[in-house]
C-alpha cells in the first residue's frame, strides 16, 4: 500500500509557539530608542541652560570690567606666566565673543579670586584702622589725664604765682618811682599803665590786690616803657656830652682816620656792590678813599630822600658824579640842611647801634673795658663787649645831633 505524500494527523490541536523572546527583544529595542529619545532632549536641555550660563557669565564678567578694568590687568600681570598666559587667551577669546562656558568659569573664579583678596586686604586695613583709632584715642585718654594733672599742679602753683607777680610788679613800681625822683620823666607824662603800677606799690607789698589784673603789663608792656624812658635819659646824657664829643671829631679832622692798615680795611670789609677802597698814608696813619661804579650808584643804599647821600659802613658819604668819589661827611659838612641831617641821623640809628647805646648808658665798663649792667627783672649780670667800631658811630651820631641841635636854634632866632 503505497503511503500517501502526507501523512499525520492533521485534524490535531496545533503545537504552541514562545513568542516571549520576541516580544522582549522589541520591549529592549523600544526602550533602547526612548532612552536615546530622553538622551537627545537632555542634551539638547543641557545645551539650553549652557547657553543660558554662558550669557550670564559673559555679562556678569564683563559688568566687572567696566566697573574696574584693573581687573583686566591683574589677571594677566600677575608675575605667573602661566596663570597670566591662560588670562590673555580668555581675554582675547571673550571679547571675540568665542570664549566657552569652561573658559567662563574659569574667568569668573579668577575673577572671585581677586575679590576675595581685596575683602581681606580691606577686612587688614579696617583692622589696622581700628589699631590706629584706639592707639589714638589712648593717646587722648593719657593728654586729658596728663591736662588735668597739669591743672592740679597749676592750681597748687597758683600761691607762687602770685607771689612772683608781686614781686615783679613792686620791682616794675620802684624803678618807675626812681626814674621820676630821679627827673628822667615827670609823673604826669607817664601813660596810664606806669601811673597804675607807680600808684599802687604799697598794694603790691602787702599782697592787697589780684596781680592778674596787671598781668597784661608786668613784663613785656612795663619792660617796654622802662625802656623808653632809659632812651629818654640816654638822649638827654647825648646831649650833655655834646662838647665832648665835638672836641673829639674836631680831634679827628685833624689826625688820621685810622691808626694802622688793618683798622682801615677792617672799615671796609662789608662796602655795598659797586663800591671799592683805597687807602693812603697819612701822617702816622691811614686815610680811606671811596670810589663806585657809575652804573652801581643808584644801588648803593642813601640817605632817604636824598639819593646823592650815600650810607657807607654807618657812614654817610657824598658822591662826585665828575671824579666818581664818595666823600665822607662830618658834621660841619652838612651846613644848614636840617631835614638832611634829621634824615641822616634816622637811618644811621640802626638796631645794633641803639642797643650798643643803651648798653654803654646803663652799663659799667670793667677793667677789659666791656659794659656790665644788671638785668632788673632777672638780676643777671651781662657784658657788652666793647667795640669801637660802634663806638665811633656813636660819636658821628653824637656830632650830627649837636649839629641839628644848632641847626634848630638857628632857625628859630630867624625872623
């Protein structure tokens, strides 16, 4: 019997297929591409907030240097080449608008960096400011306290004070009593604080009045006025010795101007630009001859008013414009110029020659020959040294004033 082609039951359930590894692997493939779904939109998000990061960072990096563009040259000359190099390359790429977010940040910890160095250098000199602030105000602490215990000390003074104030005041009191007994001034031309202090020398004594109330004229102002009235008699003794004084320049015309060489240039050694000296022998001694430059003349100092009139080593002298000569005038030289030796008289008067004056007048010569006075207020003894360039001075001025003196007498016998 031949076998049929097919052969089986085929009215049979047929057999089940596992379709499970199918359906797993389309569930992973599935999965595969959602997850590579959410990979691109994470990417493409992160890419988003990058962007976003980058502009801020770009604008807050550059709003700082607009603020302060020494940041610029902080970050690329800070010494370290390599730190400095990677600054430039982000500077450069920054303001070409290509730096990345990397670069950025970069940058803005830089940048971050630099502040928190200026916070602590601030935080240090507000630190040290305050150091100063208390060591200062310490300082005023200790000067109050120093003040007060100066104050105290001033107050627990106050009962010497006052006892050297009196004593000062009597002294200021009997040397003005002793000046009018004397007849140097009368009572009534005193001003008004001299009669105040020679009125009340009896409250003086007996500590009966507040000195403060002369304590604006117990040394200075009454020093001031003693003074004034020494210069008073010294004019007065100047013109009692005015006979004296005309025997020794009549004396003097007739014997040499200078004993030695060395007397005559010693006269000169501080002549006024423009003018040189000669020196010529004359009987035992020496003469000294005056010449100027003309274009110096008018720099030469002169009498005021009188720009002919030349004062020369506390001389006065007459230029010749023709021989170019300055001639030294004595008294009898002047003739009847008044306002000329008045003039004369003022400017020869200088600091110096007064004091010398005052020094001589008040003072007594010791066996050296120097002037020794005692100071009123202090009881110190002081010399003068005895100078006879001043000297002589004093004896010119002393025989121009006996010429005015004349010169005034005369006028006034005129019609």
């Amino acid at each position: 019997m031949a076998k049929p082609f097919f052969s089986g039951n085929y009215g049979s359930a047929l057999a089940r297929v596992d379709t499970r590894p199918i359906v797993e692997a389309g569930k992973a493939q599935g999965q595969m591409y959602a997850n590579m779904g959410k990979q691109i939109g994470g990417m493409i998000k992160e890419y988003g907030l990058n962007k976003e990061k980058q502009g801020k960072l770009t604008d807050k990096i550059e709003n700082r240097l607009k603020l302060d563009p020494s940041i610029a040259q902080r970050l690329t000359m800070s010494g370290d080449e390599d730190y400095d190099k990677t600054n430039i390359t982000d500077m450069e790429k920054l303001t070409k608008g290509e730096l990345g977010l990397k670069g950025l940040q970069r940058l803005d910890s830089a940048m971050a960096t630099l502040k928190e160095v200026d916070l602590q250098k601030n935080a240090e000199e507000e630190r040290e400011m305050r150091i100063k602030q208390s060591l200062v105000n310490q300082k005023l602490l200790e000067q109050d306290l120093n003040n007060k215990n100066e104050l105290q000390t001033l107050r627990k003074q106050g009962e010497d004070r006052k006892d050297k104030a009196y004593i000062s005041l009597t002294s200021r009191a009997e040397e003005l009593r002793k000046m009018v007994s004397d007849g140097v001034i009368e009572y009534d031309n005193l001003n008004s604080i001299s009669k105040r202090i020679y009125n009340d020398i009896d409250l003086f004594r007996n500590k009966q009045v507040d000195p403060d109330k002369y304590a604006f004229s117990t040394e200075e102002e009454a020093q001031a006025e003693l003074d004034k009235l020494e210069a008073e008699k010294l004019t007065g003794e100047i013109e009692q010795q005015n006979i004296d004084i005309a025997e020794k320049t009549e004396e003097a015309a007739r014997m040499p101007e200078f004993n030695d060489r060395a007397s005559a240039v010693e006269s000169v050694k501080d002549l006024p630009q423009g003018v040189s000296a000669s020196f010529k022998k004359f009987k035992d001694g020496f003469d000294v001859e005056l010449q100027y430059k003309a274009k110096d003349f008018t720099d030469i100092p002169s009498v005021p008013g009188f720009p002919n009139y030349k004062i020369v080593g506390g001389y006065v002298y007459e230029g010749d414009p023709k021989t170019k000569k300055l001639t030294k005038l004595g008294s009898e030289n002047f003739g009847e110029k008044s306002e000329l030796i008045q003039k004369t008289i003022e400017a020869l008067t200088t600091k110096d020659v007064s004091q010398y004056s005052l020094a001589k007048f008040r003072g007594v010569q010791n066996d050296d020959g120097d002037y020794e006075f005692e100071n009123p207020s202090t009881g110190e003894t002081i010399t003068i040294p005895f100078n006879q360039h001043l000297e002589d001075r004093l004896s010119y001025l002393g025989s121009l004033e006996k010429q005015l003196k004349s010169q005034v007498d005369l006028d006034l016998t005129k019609p």
